[in-house]
C-alpha cells in the first residue's frame, strides 16, 4: 500500500499496486479484465466473464 504522488497537495489518494508471475498463474495478463468489487473491508478481484 502507498500514496500516489500528489505534487505537495494534502490528502494524498492510496494506491495499490499488484505485481508478480503468481498473477498470470491465476489467469491474469497484461490485457486481462476484472472486475473489482469492495464489501465489510475486502477488495475481491475477479477476472471478468468472456
């Protein structure tokens, strides 16, 4: 977890950022689709349906 950078403004927005083969072993490639869904303090990503 981290900031994006914000050229000195206040209130920096969060980033995440994921990265690693793991990713593409779970069916994830640089042009993949998702879809990002937030509930009770949870991201689940999920690759979108064809």
């Amino acid at each position: 977890m981290g900031y994006v950078p914000n050229r000195g403004k206040p209130n920096p927005s969060p980033q995440l950022t994921l990265s690693g083969k793991w990713l593409n072993k779970l069916g994830f490639t640089v042009v993949s689709h998702y879809t990002l869904t937030r509930q009770a303090g949870q991201l689940i990503i999920r690759l979108a349906e064809e």
